[in-house]
C-alpha cells in the first residue's frame, strides 16, 4: 500500500491517493487490527502524513497548500471542488441572494467565487502529459473489475480476522 500511495503523490495523482487512503479507513478494512500490526514503521510514516495532508482541517489547508506547489501534470482530489461549489450554492443565502432573485438580478459574487473554483480545477487540465504506456492487463482488470458492496466487503474482512469473542 506504502508503494502505491508513495506512486500517487510522485505522479501528483491526489485522487488516487484519497481513494486508497479513504480504502484504508473504511471499516471492512480499519477494523484488521492483525494485518495492520504487520506494516512497517516506514509505511505507518507515511500514512499518518497523508492522513495530515488530506485532513479538513482549516477547510484543507495543508492540501490546498500541497496542490498550490505541485507541478503539471496532476490529478487533484475532486472532492475538494464539490466541496466548494457545495459551500457556495448553500451559503449563497448569506450572500443577500433572495433580494437579488426577488428584482430578477445576477449575483455576481457567486458567480465570482464559482468562476474562481472551475479556474483552479481547470488550472489541473493542462497538454502535459504523464508519459505511460498503458498496459492493458492492467487496463482490462479495472474495466472488469466487480465492485464489492459494504456488506460483501466487511463479510470478507470477518473471514480474515473474525470479532474477538468477548469473555
């Protein structure tokens, strides 16, 4: 897991990264204290960093300032930009937006702040380019992968290590 996060964050994939960090915390897999014993300091390390780095704390900061210093080519985490525009449309209230709907008039700084949030992610989509081949093993094994549900999952980590029987 250390090497596929240590991956993401050198291709500047931060998606990817959140996706493997938000596996890690799901419950199926949090809960395999056993198989978590068994990592090594450096893959803890790292781990608890990226925790730091993707936390929401002070509305992402220490991301927000990780992606401001990164280089094209990169994937950021979308979640960030839905959290934004999210934030925007439902604090456009305290933005005097009623008065303006009620004389039919553009509310031009949520417009502002929204433009604002699009340049940034389109700030992301540049001609550079990663360089990889594709292989298309690996390729083919995503297309067809079968997306495990909750419940298929959490049983699956019950068989690896089963509840401790409470005596």
């Amino acid at each position: 897991v250390s090497i596929d996060l240590q991956k993401c964050l050198k291709l500047n994939n931060f998606n990817g990264a959140m996706e493997i960090l938000s596996a890690l915390n799901s419950a199926s897999v949090h809960r395999l204290q056993k198989t978590w014993d068994l990592l090594p300091q450096g893959s803890w390390k790292l781990y608890e960093e990226l925790l730091s780095a993707f936390s929401t704390t002070e509305n992402w900061k220490l991301y927000r300032e990780l992606l401001k210093t990164s280089t094209h080519p990169r994937v950021p985490y979308l979640g960030l930009y839905l959290s934004d525009l999210t934030f925007i449309e439902a604090h456009a209230d305290e933005m005097n937006t009623s008065k303006l709907e009620k004389h039919k008039l553009i509310h031009f700084g949520k417009l502002y702040k929204t433009s604002m949030v699009i340049c940034d992610l389109k700030q992301c989509q540049t001609q550079d380019s990663y360089g990889l081949a594709v292989c298309e093993i690996i390729r083919d094994y995503i297309l067809n992968y079968q997306i495990l549900n909750d419940e298929r999952r959490y049983a699956l980590s019950l068989e690896r290590e089963p509840r401790l029987k409470k005596s």
